[in-house]
C-alpha cells in the first residue's frame, strides 16, 4: 500500500492550523462541518476557540457535534449548547449546530464484525463537506483520541454512541454501560463507525480532511470533567486526508518522544488496546499506517 502523506507543524497557533489546512490542497466546498469536541464542562483540555476560529470563519464552518451517552453537561441539546457558548464555539464561523437535537438516522457498517449500523445526527446530512478537526488526548475507555474516535463516537449520535460503547448490543443510554464486551472489540466498533462515516461521505460525493492538535496532552478526555492536567509538552498539528495515518502519526510521536510524560500516556494507550484501533481501521480499508511525516 503507498504511503499516505501526514504534515506536521510544531509549533501551534492560528495561523499555523490554516497553514496545515492549506497544505492538504483539497478546498471545502458548500456548507462546511467543523466536527471538534466541545468539551465537558468542567474539562481543560478541550480545542480553545480562539486558535481555531480563524480556520472556521475561514471556511465559513459550522461547529458540529452531538450529544453524549453519559450524564453531564452535554447529553441534550440545550445543556450542550450552553457548555458549548461557556467554551466561546457559539461566537465563531456560524455557531454549533447539535446534530442530533431533533434526530438521528442509521448508515450502513459494511463488513463490520460488531456492528451493522452506525447512528448518526439527523443534521449531518445537511454538510456538503467536512474538516475532522479533532484533539489529541488520552482517553478513559479508548487509550487516546484523535481524528478516528472524533469520526465514530465524535459524529454518532446519543443513542449511536450507546450502540457503539456496548459493540452493538443495545441503542439505549442507560443500559450501555452495564454491557458486558472485550475491550478488542470496542476499540473495533469505534473503527467500524468511523468507516461508516467515511463510507457514507463518500458515497456522496462529500470531502472531509483530518487535522489533529496534540497540545494540553491529559491521559483524560475533553468529555472527563475531572480530566487530569497534561502529562506531556506539546507536540504539535497533524493534518492529512487519511485519518489512520494522522492518528497513527500522534501515537508515534508520543512514543518518540524524548518527554517523560509519554509514559503515562503510553501507558493508558496500551492497558486500553489504544494502539489496535489504526491497524484494525486499515484492515477496513480507511486508511494506512504507512506514511511519511512533511515537516512544515
């Protein structure tokens, strides 16, 4: 397989994200989606508005996300709209739209060994074009987070994200955490919805490229409203049309990292299977863990 082309940027500020943006040379067309975690309230780690408001009014972008599976700031639409103005997204580009405060629809897992659907905002439909613009963190349940998990639970709606924590045992909220599954397989149902996604924007003519900014580096997610203060330095943006070569290129470099922290990290990567999610997307045909790092 050819290797895909990841660009990176060390140093992160605005102007650099719509330098790395530019880089990809693809142009978003029509109504564009910016898909980032709004960040639990009470959460640090989240993207700040001001680094990337200057690429979202850019693009004339729509912040886009949908409502969590768990209890919190953020699992209906009006309590995640409020946390997301507390967070400075309603002031940017054309605001945030809650894809699935008024609904949901399913999209087709081709060759998926756990799941047979995936369970999306209704308001997805609306976007002509996305930018996967996602955060690089730990996470609780996943091992990290970046462009792949901002693709399936990031874009599945509240029940989809219930379908996608049980590994397609049940829709319901309330009963998907008491779901019994081996942690392998949920790290493979989110890479099974996150090609979903990519299928299903494909299948529709509808571009979508992948940034990540590993900055403020918690081994906690943005949806931990306790999430633990930053383990490692910055590393920097990556962007790249395929999302398993741009989380694969975030998990390399922590685990090329001369900073001490990476072990905290590396640490809850590998205790949660983290790692499997890049080769297993790429057995799925989304992408490839083969690419060559551009500096810019």
């Amino acid at each position: 397989m050819e290797k895909s082309i990841v660009y990176y940027c060390k140093e992160i500020n605005a102007e650099n994200l719509i330098k790395i943006y530019e880089k990809l040379g693809v142009e978003l067309p029509g109504n564009v989606g910016v898909k980032v975690s709004t960040g639990e309230r009470g959460a640090k780690g989240y993207l700040k508005a001001d680094v990337i408001a200057p690429l979202v009014e850019k693009l004339n972008g729509t912040i886009i996300e949908c409502n969590t599976a768990y209890p919190g700031s953020r699992n209906d639409e009006a309590e995640h709209l409020k946390t997301a103005k507390e967070h400075g997204f309603m002031d940017i580009g054309k605001g945030v739209d809650i894809m699935d405060g008024k609904g949901e629809f399913k999209i087709p897992v081709h060759n998926g060994k756990h799941l047979k659907y995936d369970i999306i905002g209704e308001n997805f439909k609306n976007y002509d074009s996305i930018l996967n613009l996602a955060h690089g963190k730990g996470h609780a349940m996943g091992g990290f987070g970046a462009n792949l998990k901002n693709q399936s639970i990031g874009i599945a709606s509240r029940n989809g994200k219930a379908y996608i924590h049980s590994c397609g045992q049940t829709e319901d909220p309330d009963k998907c955490w008491s779901c019994k599954y081996e942690q392998i397989d949920f790290i493979e149902s989110m890479a099974e919805a996150a090609k979903a996604v990519a299928d299903y924007l494909k299948e529709n003519n509808k571009p979508i490229v992948y940034i990540t900014v590993a900055n403020t580096i918690s081994v906690d997610c943005d949806c931990d409203c306790n999430q633990k203060d930053p383990v490692m330095n910055d590393i920097g943006i990556f962007a790249s049309l395929d999302p398993v070569a741009n989380d694969q290129a975030f998990i390399d470099a922590i685990c090329n990292s001369t900073d001490p922290g990476k072990e905290q990290m590396k640490e809850r990567i590998d205790t949660r299977v983290g790692r499997h999610i890049t080769e297993y997307a790429e057995s799925l045909g989304l992408g490839s863990t083969e690419y060559e790092l551009i500096e810019i």
